[in-house]
C-alpha cells in the first residue's frame, strides 16, 4: 500500500511540474519569430552575419557593431546600419587579424503588427 500512495505521489508532482513548465514558456519577442546572428571567418575575413524574420509588413532597423577584443578591452572594428521589411539577411565583412578573438554586437528594432521587439544579442569567436 506504501509502495502505491508513493507511487501514485510522485507521478502527480511529475504532472504538476511538467504543466508548471509548459505554462511558464512565453514567446521571446512580439513580432520577431527568429533573430539568428553568426561571426564566421573566411581566412582573415570577418562575415558578420544577421538573419531576422518578422511579421508580415514589420519595419526592422539593425546596427551591427564589430569589436576585436572582449569585455572592458574591446575596440570597435567595424558598424553597419541596415533595415528592411519582414525579414531581413544581411551579411558584411571586415578585415580580421589570425588569433584575434572579435565579438559582433546586434541591436535592433522590429515594429510589427504585434508591438515593438528591442533585440540585443551577440556572438565571440577567435579569427584561426
């Protein structure tokens, strides 16, 4: 009878923290379905890449800000302004230096249907 009461326990606090869980997950952004941001490096070539997709119709304004360095040390390579409607692939380039590690900064803002997403992400990687 024990082994059933605490059987029959544990099976409904698994219940209850899975539907505890699923109710916690709430969407990232109001307009923006996916924000995708890559540093990868051709040889001594930086791509800096951003991919967003928004609403249908979103306005979508981005500053991509290239650093070599992190943290309190960094110095600023490169800044690009872009923009677009709904969806937005951009990629830009810079000039990289072999063992240097480089951090590529988004800030952007999407205006949709759904309201106004602030996006702030970032990407590190070392130049081989």
């Amino acid at each position: 009878m024990k082994k059933k009461v605490s059987a029959l326990f544990l099976a409904l606090v698994l219940i209850f923290s899975l539907s505890v869980s699923a109710s916690a997950i709430t969407p990232r952004w109001n307009s923006t379905g996916t924000c995708d941001v890559r540093l990868i490096f051709s040889g001594k070539t930086a791509n800096c890449r951003l991919t967003i997709n928004a609403d249908s119709g979103a306005d979508i304004d981005a500053t991509l800000t290239l650093y070599s360095g992190t943290g309190s040390s960094k110095s600023e390579i490169a800044s690009w302004d872009v923009s677009g409607t709904t969806s937005l692939n951009v990629t830009k380039y810079a000039t990289a230096k072999s063992g240097q590690k480089y951090t590529l900064e988004v800030s952007a803002i999407v205006d949709g249907s759904n309201g106004r997403d602030y996006i702030e992400d970032s990407v590190t990687a070392t130049c081989p």
